[in-house]
C-alpha cells in the first residue's frame, strides 16, 4: 500500500469521525428541544439556544474539535514516523560504514523503495571506495622498489668523488626529493592500510609521560636552528594503553609541525595532563595559523593551507591524517583551534588506563 493511499484512508477515518461528532451533536441539539418542550412548555429556538448553548460547545462541539486536532496530529505523526527512522538512519552512515544497509519496512510503498535505493547507493560508493583503497595500496607498495632502487643509486653517486660541484648539487637535490617522494609513498601505504583494517597495533600499558618527554628533547633539536623556544610547561605521570611507535609518530609529526609553521624565534609550548578519564597533550605554536575557513580542512589528506603553497616549507599533506588514524585507533580525538598570526593549538585526547582512573 502506498502512502498516498495511506494517507487517504486515514484522513477519511478522521472524517468520518468529525462527521459522527458533529451528527451527534445535532441529534443532541433536537433532543434538548423535545425535553424542553415537553417539560416546560413551548420556548422560542432562541431562548433554548440561549439556555443550552454551553451544554451544545461542551458536549459536542468541542469534542468535535478535539477529534479533528487530535486526528490530524495522530495522522501527520504516523505518516512522517517512517520519513524520521529513515533520516536518522542515512544521518548514521558515513565512509567507514557504506556496507551497512539501511532496514526496510517490507510493504512495498515510496519510503521503502527509497530505502532501497539508499542501500544500492551506498553499497557502489562502498566499492568505489574500496576500489580506491586497493589502487592506493597496490600503487604505494610498486612505487617503493623503483624509489628505493634510484636513492641508492643517487647515495653511491654522491661517494664518487669525481663529481663536480654543480653535479653533486644536482644530485643531492635529486636525493632529496627522492626522501620526499618515499615519505609520501610510506604515508599513503599506513594510510590505505589502515582504511582496509590492515594495520594492527600492539597495544601495552605505557607511560605517555616519559614519551612527552623524549620528545620534547627531539622537538629542542628540531626547533635549535630557526631559533624556537621549547617549552615543556606540565608534563604530569600518566599510563595509557597504547602502540608505543605509533605513538612516537604522532608526537613526531605535531613536533615537526610545530617548527615547521612557526615563525623565527617563535615558541613552542607542550602540556600533558589528567582531564577526567583522558590523558590532555596540548602542542601550541605562534606560527601564522590557520583561518576558520580552512581549519575544518586541515585532517584532509593532501591538504595545505594557502600560506604552505606559496612557501618552501617541506611536507606533503599527510602528517596530520596519519596523525588523525593514530589517535582514533587509540579511542581518543585530536582536534585544532588556531588565532591567526597568533597562536595554533593541537589539542590530543587518550583514554588512560583504568587504574589510572581509580588512582586519580
């Protein structure tokens, strides 16, 4: 049965029901008059109207009334009822979960077939998708030998002590972009990996402190030769359960992001704290920052502000997608505000371990 038909049925339901009330209430209407004359006498309809006129609103009237309002109310609700569970359901699908099917009612009418439709959508996005991670994945891993093959031949090159100034220049600039070439080849690889679930991590009770404080010591080196002040503010005793390298990688990429878009004598500034049942790490710089347009942007594979297209600051785009996937795969959040040309702060949230919470 269709949803117009549906609809019409009901409505008529409704109908029928004023209708009858409002039958009744004329019935009602003559049979107060045949009391009335048979009790008191003849009266004018007028005088009778007059007299019984609220008995007439509040028996029959009124309940007329409520009949068509509570019956359009009940009508609309059950007619939209299904329109709802659908958009709470499509609402609840998104790039992780395209082979999930949204459920069908079975009786054949418009928002069944839409749901049907809905399913056959996502189901192609989910293999273009899918075809997407495999190409990524099977690229990445062919790209590999070739790179690994031309900076060997790029390093032997560079010992030979033949070379002339401007040939060893050439070929160290070739070198480097081959290292380029290979951080942008291993990124897409955990990156494709990680999207098929093919990345694993092993997971032991670690103390996050201790690895704040390595890296902080790697952050001081990096942030040595533009000048930048590293702060380590508070850096409190805190155990989490987690992937000990892919940990270090995260802290390595905001570490290197820090320096990266800061300006010359600028400052970095870490903190590591206890905030209810999550270990808190802030890394905040003074760099340029990052415009509230394109801050929704920044998780984006391959995505740079404007101000990094126009510089000679090295990157690819990935470091903070990589960074993205670690701290989920961890059940934790990252997130980024930043006041431009003033201060840019990233924000990492991971679930410490429960005696951790006991203790606290």
């Amino acid at each position: 049965m269709t949803i117009r038909t549906r609809l019409n049925l009901w409505y008529s339901l409704v109908l029928c029901g004023v209708a009858a009330t409002v039958i009744s209430a004329a019935a009602y209407h003559e049979l107060v008059i045949e009391k009335h004359h048979h009790r008191h006498g003849v009266k004018s309809e007028a005088e009778l109207d007059n007299e019984d006129l609220l008995d007439i609103l509040t028996w029959t009237v009124v309940p007329a009334v409520i009949l068509g309002l509570g019956g359009g109310w009940w009508l609309t609700r059950r007619a939209l009822a299904p329109v709802t569970e659908l958009t709470h359901a499509v609402e609840k699908i998104h790039e992780n979960n395209l082979g999930k099917t949204i459920p069908r009612t079975g009786n054949g009418d418009e928002l069944d077939r839409l749901a049907e439709v809905f399913n056959t959508m996502t189901a192609r996005l989910d293999g273009s998708f899918n075809r997407i991670r495999e190409f990524t994945l099977h690229a990445s891993h062919e790209l590999k030998t070739p790179l690994t093959v031309l900076r060997g031949e790029t390093e032997t090159a560079l010992r030979d002590e033949s070379l002339s100034s401007a040939e060893r220049d050439r070929a160290v600039s070739q070198l480097d972009e081959l290292r380029r070439l290979t951080r942008i080849v291993d990124g897409l690889t955990l990156l494709a990996k990680a999207d098929a679930g093919q990345v694993s991590l092993q997971l032991e009770v670690l103390h996050l402190d201790e690895l704040i404080r390595d890296n902080f010591a790697d952050l001081q080196i990096l942030a040595e030769p533009h000048g930048i002040r590293v702060t380590l503010a508070d850096c409190e005793e805190i155990s989490v359960r987690g992937d000990r390298h892919r940990l270090r990688q995260l802290l390595l990429n905001l570490a290197d992001n820090a320096v990266k878009y800061n300006q010359p004598q600028g400052q970095v500034t870490m903190n590591l704290r206890l905030v209810g049942h999550f270990a808190e790490f802030t890394i905040a710089n003074t760099g340029s920052g990052i415009s509230k347009e394109l801050l929704p942007r920044v998780f984006d594979r391959f995505f740079r502000g404007d101000l990094a297209h126009g510089s000679t600051i090295d990157g690819c785009g990935l470091g903070l997608s990589i960074a993205q996937w670690i701290v989920s795969a961890h059940g934790g959040t990252i997130r980024i505000a930043s006041e431009p040309s003033k201060l840019t702060i990233v924000t990492v949230q991971i679930p410490v371990c429960q005696s951790e919470t006991k203790t606290s």
